[in-house]
C-alpha cells in the first residue's frame, strides 16, 4: 500500500478515496467484518465516511468473529445472492460457487 505518509498510501487509502470518488461512480460496496476484528472500529469510521456522502453499501457484522479467512468463504455468497438482485447483472451464483469450490 506504500510507505505510511506517502503519496502510494494516500491514492489507496480508502476514507481518501471515499472522499474523492464522485458518488454516481461508487458501484455498492459489500463490507463484512467480524465484530472481534481488530479493524471493526476502523470499519465503522468508514461505513461512517460512506453514509455522509450517501454512498450505497451493505454491511455484515459477524459476531463473535475475528479477521478471518472462513468470513470471505461463507460472505461471498451472500455477496452473489446480493448482487444477482442488483439491474444489469446477471444471475452468477452457480457459476462462481463451482469456481469457489475447486
């Protein structure tokens, strides 16, 4: 991500970028964390960040979770099931469930 301070750090730090990133260009984001997560804090900052510019997002707090790899696996699915709702996609579910499980 770049050294702390840098100019690498800045362009991928996500509260700049939330800033920045003109809102009707923000696809709706899907955050999940875990509630024992060490960033769960830094997380709500940033749901926070998005909220006020009314950026379109879902957020899935699991407790009692930590950072862990087992979230992303059981989430991604709930992510497809999200984004199948969505207009312009298209049902992708099965496809990326047979992917996920090779």
């Amino acid at each position: 991500m770049g050294a702390p301070g840098s100019k690498e750090q800045k362009a991928r730090d996500i509260f700049e970028l939330a800033q920045q990133v003109p809102v009707e260009e923000v696809p709706m984001l899907f955050l999940v964390c875990g509630g024992e997560d060490g960033s769960a804090e830094e997380t709500h900052a940033f749901l926070a960040a998005l909220a006020k510019r009314h950026i379109p997002y879902e957020y899935r707090e699991l407790s009692p979770r930590g950072h862990d790899w087992r979230i992303l696996n059981e989430e991604i699915l709930v992510f497809l099931d999200t984004l199948e709702k969505l207009d312009g996609f298209e049902p992708l579910r099965e496809e990326a469930v047979e992917r996920h499980n090779r």
